[in-house]
C-alpha cells in the first residue's frame, strides 16, 4: 500500500473547514482545530485502551493521527465521573489556550463537545458510538446518547 500523504492532508484541510463551519468558526480554524484535538485526547484519557483502538479503527487517516499525537497509554485513567469533570480535562488538553477557546463557560464547551461528537457521525457507525458509550462513565453517556442518532 503506497502512502499518499498529499491527499491525508487535503482530506484533513476540508475536515477542518468542514468542522470549523459547523462550530461556527469558520473564520478560525486554528481554534476549531485546538478544541477538537482537546475533545479527542480527553476521550481518550478516559475510555478503555481496547475501546480506543475500536473507536480509531473507523476514522480516516487524518484523524487517527490527530487522536493518537502524543498518546501515552496509562493503566491509571483520570477519575472523570460528570460532565463538568470532563470538560476540565478538555481544558487542560488546550492549555494554554483554553481560556480563549472556552471561555471558562462550560454552556460554550458543552456545545463545542455535543457539535463534535455529532460531526462524528459521519465517519462512524452507530454501533461503535454506542460501544464507546457504554465504556463511559455513567454521567456521560449523554455525551454521546443524546447525539447519537444524527
């Protein structure tokens, strides 16, 4: 299988544009791509490392590299019980630009979190959205439930 790198990164220039239109910052893509990369390294903090790769499986090139950049699996993941926890993890992953990111609003971040995992949706099925689902925490499983039929 010959590596086409040109057209990874054509693919991950529309994603971006893609999203960033869908997070209503078209005119920042910089900052659409800063809060999805911090959105994904949470997830990935706090679901099983099995789950992960499950969830990776499905997604373009260009977004596995996004979600595996820097990962460090760790046998001690981050106790995240609510939404409010997880979205303090998002911040941490987007220091030191959360503050302009977010806002420190966690109404905005929510919004940002919902949005993605809804853009999700186009790249994987609705079976492994509800695995990665059930290999969240209780209070979380609205993260992805509530989005998961779009």
């Amino acid at each position: 299988m010959a590596l086409n790198f040109n057209k990874y990164a054509t693919e991950g220039n529309t994603f971006l544009k893609d999203y960033s239109k869908e997070m209503n910052m078209a005119n920042d893509p910089d900052k659409a791509g800063r809060i999805f990369t911090a959105i994904m390294h949470a997830l990935r903090d706090i679901i099983p490392t099995e789950e992960s790769l499950q969830f990776i499986s499905q997604l373009p090139m260009f977004l596995k590299a996004v979600y595996v950049n820097g990962w460090a699996i760790k046998k001690n993941k981050p106790k995240v019980k609510n939404m409010t926890e997880f979205l303090d993890l998002v911040r941490s992953h987007d220091y030191p630009a959360a503050t302009n990111d977010f806002e420190y609003d966690n109404e905005v971040a929510e919004r940002y979190v919902d949005t993605t995992f809804i853009y999700l949706r186009k790249y994987v099925s609705l079976g492994e959205m509800e695995d990665l689902r059930d290999s969240l925490p209780k209070d979380l499983k609205s993260m992805i439930y509530l989005n998961m039929m779009f």
